[in-house]
C-alpha cells in the first residue's frame, strides 16, 4: 500500500526539516508530544506537522515510522516502536554503527515492520543540493521516492541493511573526527605556546588549516549530540578489526565541551581550547610513573638490533600490558 501518513519520531533540528519536506508533499505527517520541550513543539508547528500527542497514537495512523534521534536512543527508541507492534515501513535515519542498525532492524522486524536503513549526510534540508539521506534495505527505493522534488535528496542504495548507517560513519569518521582532532591540536598548541608558530607553519605547508582549525568554535554548541555518534563509529571500526581510538578520543573531546550546549552565541576558540585543557580528567604522565592510559611506564632499555631481538621484545610489551 502506498505511504500516506508518517509518524516522525522526534522532531528536532534535523527531524523538523525533513517533516516539512514530506508535509509540504502532501503527505500527512503526524508527531507526539508527550515529553517533548517547548522548543520541539514549536519547531513541529512550524514545520507543519500534526501532534497526536502520544508515540502509540501516532503510530496507529502511520504507513511509516521515521526515527531521527541523538545515537545513543536509536535502539531503545526502536523497542518502544516494536513494543507498540507497528507493522509499517520503519525508517531509522540516525547517526549509528552498521551493527546497531542491523540491531535495530531486527528489533522492528519481530514486531511485523520493514525495515529500511538510513544515513543523513549535510544540514537540516532547508534548501536544495547540500543534504542527502541514503537509504538501504528493504523498500528503500519507495522511501526515496517520497523525497522526490524536495529539499532532501534521498538515494537508495542496492544493498543491505547497515550500508546507509556504514556510509555516515565513513563520512562523519573524516569530517567530525577531523574538527575534534584539530581542535585538540589547537588546544596543545596553546598550551605550550607554540599557537603562533603553528599558525604560521600551516599557512606555509597546509594553506587553509588554520581556518579549519577554528571549525570547533561554530560547531561546540553541537558537540553534545556528537558524542554518541562517535562512540558508534568507533564501534563500526572496531567490528571491521580495525582501531576505534581516534574515535573514542573524540567523543572524549565532545564530552568536554558539553557545558556550551544551549549558547545563544558560537564560543571563541579561546574558550573551547580552555574547556578542553580545564577537563577534570586531564593527568600528566611522569616518568617512572602510570602513564595516561593507567598502564606502567617501562625504563629505558638499550635498543636491539635484529628481528629476533624485536619479537621478543614485542612478546614481553605484550605479556606486560596483559597484566596491567
């Protein structure tokens, strides 16, 4: 059957956005407003959506259920859905490792749902050509077709479940992780009074990095709403075999800069750079002593030439870090 109405589930920044793509459709796009903010339920007005009021009224009119929530509620928020026994099209367009995803399609699936993957890549579809939500598993190419003429150019792709969500991380892996490691360095540099230095190296070497360097500073408001997403691109890493640490060093760095959630007014990056090296949590590393990773620091040994002396040194590194 044709999708007719759709249960949006919950209406945020990115959320309100995409249900005014969809209402200025034609479809029906209904919402709950049980326990939502103020600031919600005016985004939802504006956008045009119709509230129902609680999430299991909303789903009993729906074809199609769309989550768009902070990472870390994606697979509860799916229970609750399956809990309801909605036997819709569900759509889960949220910043997720590929194995939550497949997590939450199996959640949704026993309930009777279909299961669709999603990954938003770009801002709130506000205007044309710079957002686009991927779309795989399931009937992804009837989801994409409901964007058609849109703001939100939806792709479908030809696979799986898990490719759309696999695809975001991939993206937001570069281009979030990025801003958190430069804004760590910016951090360092200042702390050892090198900033200046620096600044005028990469104007030499790395044209334009100084400028991306200061991308924290419009972004810090947000870092609340990155910290999940990093912890599940970490875990995509980690699953593929490959380190997550970069990553959960930056959901380490968002955390810090939590306290600027809500600001009426971007931050200097003097203030973020701070916010970091103010964190509770910072520890120097002494010789002799634990270092920052709580293991022992081993003394300063001869270095060995030869590819026997090298494993056997790697053999006792090991053997030490397992009993740390």
């Amino acid at each position: 059957m044709p999708v007719k109405t759709i249960a949006l589930l919950h209406p945020g920044e990115m959320g309100s956005a995409i249900g005014a793509c969809l209402a200025r459709r034609g479809l029906r796009v209904v919402w709950a407003s049980a326990r939502r903010s103020a600031a919600t339920r005016s985004r939802a007005i504006a956008a045009g959506l119709e509230d129902l009021g609680s999430v299991e009224r909303a789903l009993n009119v729906a074809d199609m259920a769309l989550s768009v929530c902070p990472p870390h509620g994606a697979l509860a928020l799916a229970r609750e859905v399956a809990g309801h026994g909605f036997e819709g099209i569900f759509v889960d367009a949220n910043a997720i490792a590929p194995g939550t995803a497949r997590s939450v399609g199996r959640t949704v699936e026993k309930a009777g749902a279909s299961f669709v993957d999603g990954g938003i890549i770009g801002p709130p579809p506000v205007e044309a050509g710079r957002s686009r939500l991927y779309l795989s598993g399931g009937p992804a190419r009837e989801v994409a077709a409901l964007f058609a003429g849109t703001p939100m150019e939806a792709i479908a792709l030809d696979a799986s479940p898990g490719a759309a969500s696999a695809l975001k991380a991939c993206y937001a892996a570069w281009t979030k992780g990025a801003t958190a490691l430069l804004a760590a360095v910016r951090a360092l540099a200042g702390s050892e009074g090198i900033e200046a230095a620096l600044l005028a190296e990469w104007k030499l070497s790395q044209p334009g990095l100084d400028k991306r360097s200061e991308a924290i500073t419009v972004q810090a408001r947000k870092a609340w709403r990155w910290i999940g997403e990093m912890e599940e691109i970490a875990a995509s890493f980690e699953a593929a075999g490959l380190p997550g640490g970069f990553h959960l060093a930056a959901a380490e760095l968002y955390r810090r800069l939590e306290g600027f959630k809500g600001g009426e007014a971007p931050p200097a990056l003097s203030e973020v750079t701070a916010m970091i090296r103010r964190s509770p949590r910072r520890k120097s590393a002494k010789a002799g002593s634990r270092s920052a990773l709580g293991r022992q620091e081993p003394s300063p040994e001869k270095f060995k030439f030869g590819t026997a002396a090298l494993k056997r040194d790697a053999v006792k590194r090991l053997r030490t870090l397992r009993r740390a």
